[in-house]
C-alpha cells in the first residue's frame, strides 16, 4: 500500500531583492502583461509590504501591499500557475488582510481587470465588494485595446488601532 504524499509545509515570509529572479519568473508565467523587475525594486526600496507564500520553501506566490493613512492597497497578488487552484492564493490573501488589520487599517482597496473573473471571485467570496469601476486603468495590450478595472474593498476593524 503507497502512502499518501504528504502535504507540503506553506509558510510566509518577506520578500528580498534577492528573491526577484524567482518572483519575475512567476510574474512572466501568471501574467500577460507583467509587472517589470524594477517596479518590484521600487515596492522593496519605499517599504510596502512584500509577502511571498512558500511551499517545502520555495516561493510559490507573491503579494505586494502598501499601508497608509488609515487604508491598504493590495498592488500585486500572485500564484504560480502550477500551484493554482490548491488553495494558496486565499491563504495569502487572508494573510494580507490580517496584516493590514493589524496594522490599523480600516479598509483595503484592489484594483482588477474586468475579465479576471477567477481574481474576482477570490475577493468576493473574501468579503470584498464591488465599489467603483476604472476605464482604460490597464495599459493597452497587443491589438492596442486598454482594459478597465474594478475597484474592490474590504472594510476592517483595524485591530492595530
Ligand atoms: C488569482 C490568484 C491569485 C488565485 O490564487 P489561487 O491559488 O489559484 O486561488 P485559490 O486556489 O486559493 O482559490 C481561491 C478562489 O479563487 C477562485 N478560483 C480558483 N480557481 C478558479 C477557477 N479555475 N475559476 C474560477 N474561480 C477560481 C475561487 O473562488 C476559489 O475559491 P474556492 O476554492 O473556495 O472556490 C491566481 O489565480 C493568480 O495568481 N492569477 C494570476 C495573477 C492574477 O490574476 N492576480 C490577481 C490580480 S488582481
């Protein structure tokens, strides 16, 4: 009889420079349109808040959160996409969310691409709702059309407070 494989051990922990290598590798595999290595730089150099989400230690995912003035805004979140769908994305975001509680915010805001539905369906079963709409807000793709994004947030209570 084979035993059942175990399940890999998740873990958090904050984003170096180092790790930008990996993380670009993600981000060029998950996105269409991606986020460039300096921007990465930029989010590390100002301090947001960059998360990335482990398995058996390696970086799976990834999240970028800035924190201020009494609100979050989730800028990035990102889950290699042969680890999707297992559960990874929703443990990160809920991390996030708890940070940002934390920390005193009383609210956190998204943006997301209208035709993100997996994105979209991830915060709203997370207590996000629908509270504004961006047109044009994404840079325009390939065949020169510009996407506009939803804009979602999630009151907290601002634990931190
Ligand atoms: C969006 C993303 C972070 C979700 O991560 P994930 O690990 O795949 O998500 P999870 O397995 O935790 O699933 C969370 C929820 O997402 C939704 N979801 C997951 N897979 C889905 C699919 N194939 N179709 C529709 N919804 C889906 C479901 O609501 C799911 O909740 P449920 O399992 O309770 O039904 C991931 O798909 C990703 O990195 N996508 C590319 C980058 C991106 O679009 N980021 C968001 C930018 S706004």
């Amino acid at each position: 009889m084979s035993a059942a494989p175990a399940l890999a051990h998740r873990s958090f922990r904050r984003l170096h420079t180092r790790d930008l290598p990996r993380v670009m590798e993600i981000e060029r595999s998950a996105y269409q349109q991606c986020w460039t290595e300096g921007i990465f730089h930029d989010c590390l150099r100002v301090g947001y808040e960059c998360w990335a989400i482990l398995e058996a230690l390696e970086i799976v995912g990834y999240g970028i959160l800035s924190i201020g003035a009494g609100e979050a805004h989730l800028l990035n979140i990102c889950v290699m996409p042969a680890c999707q769908g297992r559960g990874l994305g929703r443990e990160l975001l809920n991390y996030l969310i708890d940070w940002a509680d934390d920390r005193g915010a009383l609210a956190i805001y998204l943006e997301v691409r209208l035709s993100n539905v997996r994105a979209q369906s991830l915060y709203r079963s997370s207590g996000f709702s629908e509270v504004g709409k961006r047109s044009g807000y994404y840079p325009a793709d390939s065949l020169m059309v510009r996407e506009d994004a939803l804009l979602f947030r999630l009151d907290l209570v601002g634990e931190g407070t």
